[in-house]
C-alpha cells in the first residue's frame, strides 16, 4: 500500500532513540531488506548470517549495531537491538496506521451501546445492546459485537471480526479478519447415549496491548472466564479452549491449539502446530518447538520438543518399525539382565 510519509534521519534517530552516524538532512522515504533496498530506504541487520550483504547495500541507511557500523558503506544508525528499532520504525511508515473516525450509514448501532470520541464503524457492522465502546477505536466492515462486551481505547477491529456477549477487551487490542471471540467451548456430559451440552456462562477478559491473528478462535469459559493477559500475541488460526489463561507477553504461532483449562505462563513461546492436552500447566519462560505436542504439565523453564526430525520416508518407515518393536526389546534386556544376574 503506497504512502506519502518521510522523515530525516536526524528525526529518526530521535524517533529510533539510535546513534546517528551520518547525514542528519539525508531523507528516508520507505522501509526495505538489505537485499532489496534502494535510495531512499532503511534497513536493517538483525541476523549476523547477512553481514556479508551490508557492504552491497544500496539503503540509504542501515541500523546495525555499533560493532557493524564500519561495514556500512552509508548512513548508519547505531541502535543496541536494531529489530527492535525497524520494527519502531515499521510503526512510522505504516500506510494503514490513520483513518477517519466516522460511522457508516449501514452500521447498526443498538440506542444503548456506548461510543467514546473519535470511533469508527465500518460498513454493516452490528453492535448490540450495553456494549462499551472507548475513544479511538476502529471497527472495520461486517464486523459483530454482542451485548455487555466491552472494548477499550484504541483497539481495532478488522472487518468480519465476531464478538460475543460479555467479552471484555483492554486498550490497544487489534483483531484480524474471520477471528472468533467467545463462541462456546466445547463442554458436553455423555449420559451413556447421548452428548448434554455443559452450557458456557462465563466469559473472556483480554488485557492491553494484545494481538489476534486472522481466523482464531477463542472460546469463553464454562463457569470462570477465560483470560488472555497483557501484551500476548497470538498467529493466525490458534485456537484457545475454554478457561485458558494465558500468561502475559507470551506468543503462540500459526495452527496451535490449547485444550480447555490450560495455563501457560508469562514469556512463553509455542511454535507452530503446537498442541496442548487440556488442564495442563506450562511454566513462564517455556519455549516449544513446532509441531510438539505438550501431554504433561512443564513446571521448569527451558525448551522442549517431541516427535521425530525430519528424513527421507523410507527412512521414516524404517524408524517406525524399530519404535513398535522397543517395548519388547526393553523386555527382554531386562530378562537378560536378571538372567545374568547385573539386575538390580
């Protein structure tokens, strides 16, 4: 999306709080990676495996960290955790960061909703009765927001984002389209022939500064509410189980999923695909790797995995036979081993 904005990298380095090194008039008018990057752009290096490219950059300036400065053939700013920094500086040049504040005629509003200053509803979008909507917010097209929920100041809201009652959101929590928040978790009782719906009757409380991915789902608690807690960020298609609680500032990739009753503490980092069994605990500072599945309770921080690495399939198929056959083997070592006398 194209935009008109452009700083000086004087105001940068004030904006970044970076070291400059360089022309302070020297103007900046896009974002790019140092493979791509022209005249006019920033970029960045994060990820020492690309510093054979800093000498062939065309960026007009580089962040880097000071021990990469002279290898910069330009402008550079000193920054002691450049990512961070370009993604300060991504804030800056983001086209879609400002829109007008106005309603659309075809937006259903219920006579007992409440909006703050400076809202904005798109196209179709229904609110319904005792919502509380605070100043700055942004609700895109086709958007739906059930009764007694509750959004606080500058969140948004992409469009086709459904919303049922009694969810409550903090300051600053950004949606993406075709996400899900409070739809029923799945609780039912089997009286020997049938599935009886557990109806859910608590809610969803979300903190500040949270972010949903596209196509999540999120389901409200049966009895408690379930809770996302500051700062989380969550990737497209993750789904949360009723009366989760998730830690503050932890992030969950693409795919994962947590069964119901799960606790995942603060800073905590599950890769993509990850699954966990429900009523489970994971302590803060855990990080999963893709594709494991969580099956007991991690009371330590540290990194886990499970499943097998990748190989060729018939090398695959090879493994499996040898993983069938281990409960047997172990038996009859320890058979040996007793026979022999070394058992303990």
């Amino acid at each position: 999306m194209a935009h008109n904005k452009k700083y000086t990298l004087g105001e940068l380095a004030d904006l970044l709080h970076a070291k400059l090194l360089g022309d302070s008039q020297h103007e900046i008018t896009g974002l790019a990676t140092l493979g791509s990057a022209g005249p006019g752009d920033l970029s960045f290096l994060s990820n020492p495996a690309y510093t054979d490219q800093l000498a062939s950059c065309k960026a007009s300036a580089i962040i880097v960290e000071d021990k990469y400065a002279d290898c910069c053939p330009h402008n550079v700013l000193v920054s002691s955790a450049p990512y961070v920094s370009f993604a300060h500086a991504t804030a800056l040049f983001d086209p879609t960061a400002a829109s007008t504040a106005t309603i659309h005629p075809t937006a259903v509003i219920h006579a007992d909703a409440s909006l703050g200053a400076d809202v904005a509803v798109g196209a179709y979008a229904v609110i319904d009765a005792n919502v509380s909507i605070a100043d700055g917010v942004r609700i895109g097209s086709g958007c739906y927001i059930g009764e007694d929920s509750s959004l606080g100041k500058a969140c948004v809201l992409y469009s086709g984002v459904k919303i049922y009652h009694g969810v409550s959101m903090g300051s600053g929590v950004i949606v993406h389209s075709g996400t899900v928040i409070g739809s029923d978790g799945f609780g039912f009782a089997f009286d020997g022939s049938k599935s009886v719906k557990f109806h859910q009757l608590g809610g969803i409380v979300i903190g500040d500064d949270v972010e949903i991915g596209a196509g999540s789902t999120i389901d409200r608690g049966a009895l408690d509410d379930t809770v996302i807690e500051r700062g989380v960020k969550l990737d497209n298609m993750v789904h949360i189980g009723h009366n989760c609680r998730i830690g503050e500032h932890t992030v969950i990739c693409g795919c994962s999923g947590l069964g119901g009753s799960t606790i995942v503490g603060k800073y905590c980092v599950l890769g993509g695909g990850v699954g966990v069994i429900g009523h489970l605990s994971i302590a803060d500072r855990v990080q999963v790797s893709a594709r494991t599945l969580i099956s007991r309770t991690i009371s330590e921080p540290g990194m886990y995995s499970s499943g097998t690495g990748q190989m060729k399939t018939a090398e695959w198929k090879r493994s499996i036979v040898r993983f069938e056959q281990l409960d047997s083997m172990a038996k009859r070592i320890k058979a040996l081993e007793k026979s022999s006398g070394s058992s303990e």
